[in-house]
C-alpha cells in the first residue's frame, strides 16, 4: 500500500476508524471457510498475553520450530520483564546506579534501539520512564492519579537521558537514583522478531504468521497461494466477532496503540492507559494508531510514540521514514463517525 494513501485525510479517516480496535484474531476471515490452505496453530502464554505462532500444514519441523520458537520467547521473558523480580532487567533496575550492570546481548540490543528511538522521536518513546508507570499505577495497580509532587518527583527519576549504554563492555549504568526501565511498550515485538529470525535461520522457515496478543504481529514471506503476504484481520472495537479490514503483512509487522476500556475516570475526563514519558500525563488528541514497519519492535515502539506525539508530529517523523506506513485517528475524528448518520 502506497504510504501516501495511508495520511491521506479520506483514506486517514476510514482506515483509522476500521482499525480502531486491536485485532482479536490476526488471521481473516477467509482463511477459515475452508477455502484457504490448510494451517497449524502452536499457541503459549508470555508476557502477560498469549503468543501464537501460525505454519501451513506440511511445513518441515513445524512442531519442533514452532516450540522452539515460544522456548525463546520464555527466555526473553525472563530476562526483559519487571514483573520477577529475579530477571536480568530487575537485577538492572535495582543496581545500575551503584555499579555499571553487564548484560545479556538480548537486553544490550533492545535497550540500544530503545534509546536510539527515544532520541528520534524527542521523548515520546522513552522505557525508562518505570517511575511514571508505578506513580500512576499501570504496574501493579491500583490506577490512580499520583498527586502533582509525586508526579512531579517521578519526572525526575525518569528519562533515557539517565541511561549510559556502554557497547564495548555491554554494560548499563544510571546517572540518577530510582531510575526504572520497563520495556512493555516494546518487549513483545522484539521477541516476535527474535522468534522469526529463529524460524528463519534455524529451520529455513519461509512462510509463518507469528503475534503477541492483541497489539502485535510479524509475517514471514506470505501464506501459500496469496503472493500479497499474509492477512492480518481488524476487528470491530466494540464487537470482536465483526472483522471489518484485512491487511497485508509480508515480512514486515504491525503494531497497534489505542484507546481501549483501559482508563481512569478522573474529573469527568476519561484518562487512558498510555502516558506521555515527557510530561508525566496520559496522552491525549488520538483515539488510534497503527504502525506498519520492517521489524515488529519498531512497529510496537512506534505506534506508542505517535501517539504520543499527536497527529502534526506524527506526520513530520512518518515524513522522515519512508520505510513506515501509519493509520491515525484523532479522538475528534472518532467522535465525528461516531455520530449516527
């Protein structure tokens, strides 16, 4: 699809609308009424969601790739998440402002593309922002709004400008106190991509669909028969049995950030679940967006970002990755559709 069609308003507008849910299911419709190619499903539970990995019937070594495949993900899992407290980025988070912290290559390289993406996009993308998360309650509840002093002293434990990544020694240090890094904004498209490049490498697999819940997913080559790639479905945002728009992945992801029922009730407002690392504050002015782009870590890094940055800013770094596709909507468009006709 051609990028421009994407941030065209009309086409901004319809697609942003159709894709303002997540996808329940990233297959279509179509490749279960029995006219499509025979497919096999491996299925486990990680990073507090479910990862599935989809091969055509016949594939070589499907079973022992496709297990192989969610081992790495459990080994990721247990090196990026916060929430055992024995995990490599745990261990990072409670010694790295007393000592430079040697980490694995896995963790080295997702938080060199953390900050590498931090820096691109003036803050909007930031994982060391732990403190934030906590003060609102987005880790392990409950969900409050922290007092303005709370809110304000997280800001200042918070920040990739606190990070120093050392590659020659592959080493992390903190430049501040209570500083905390949590990778959930991007944790599952990497392990999607490390996943993929296994099924690759490992077992020469050329065609396979694999994603992480709702909001992220990876297509290998194409599905058997549709040169195009593979269909990933977008389901109705209040009705998941409805599929309303099929896209085409083909060795690319899709990753998506959106308003959902996750909120706060604060004032007579409505406070989402995704906050902005630069002002403390859930983002606001988008209801929607989804990123297309070569690597699902991107596509999930981005789509926090852009909606972070808002529409305008938004446009202007899509301006400056012509590798990226974007679907935005507003919350002021969202509204306009949903008025009754």
């Amino acid at each position: 699809m051609d990028r421009r069609r994407f941030l065209n308003p009309e086409p901004l507008l319809f697609g942003a609308d159709i894709a303002a849910s997540l996808f329940s299911d990233p297959l279509a419709e179509t490749l279960d009424d029995g006219e499509g190619p025979a497919l096999v499903r491996y299925s486990r539970r990680a990073m507090g969601t479910t990862f599935e990995i989809v091969l055509p019937l016949g594939t070589p070594r499907a079973s022992e790739a496709a297990c192989a495949a969610l081992d790495l993900i459990d080994h990721l899992e247990s090196l990026l998440t916060v929430y055992r407290d024995h995990s490599e980025l745990s261990r990072v988070n409670r010694e790295a402002f007393d000592h430079e912290v040697a980490v694995s290559a896995e963790l080295f390289e997702i938080l060199a593309l953390s900050s590498r993406l931090t820096h691109e996009t003036g803050g909007a993308f930031d994982v060391a922002s732990g403190a934030i998360i906590k003060a609102w309650g987005f880790l392990r509840g409950p969900r409050r709004v922290p007092a303005p002093e709370e809110q304000a002293e997280a800001i200042q434990r918070s920040g990739m400008r606190f990070v120093v990544l050392h590659p020659e020694r592959r080493t992390v240090r903190f430049l501040r106190d209570g500083v905390e890094i949590n990778l959930g904004s991007i944790g599952k498209g990497y392990a999607l991509d490390q996943a993929a490049a296994l099924l690759r490498e490992r077992f020469g697999i050329q065609s396979a669909l694999l994603h992480g819940g709702h909001s992220s997913v990876y297509a290998i080559g194409s599905l058997p028969g549709h040169e195009r790639g593979w269909p990933v479905g977008v389901t109705h945002p209040e009705d998941p049995s409805v599929r309303l728009l099929s896209l085409w992945l083909r060795d690319s992801a899709l990753g998506v950030s959106a308003k959902t029922f996750r909120h706060l009730e604060w004032q007579g407002r409505k406070l989402g679940h995704i906050l902005d690392p630069r002002t403390g504050w859930p983002a606001e002015g988008l209801a929607h967006v989804s990123v297309l782009a070569p690597t699902a870590a991107e596509a999930d890094a981005l789509a926090t970002a852009l909606f972070v940055l808002g529409e305008a800013e938004a446009r202007r770094y899509l301006a400056s990755r012509p590798d990226l596709q974007a679907i935005i909507l507003s919350e002021a468009q969202r509204e306009e559709l949903a008025r009754p006709r």
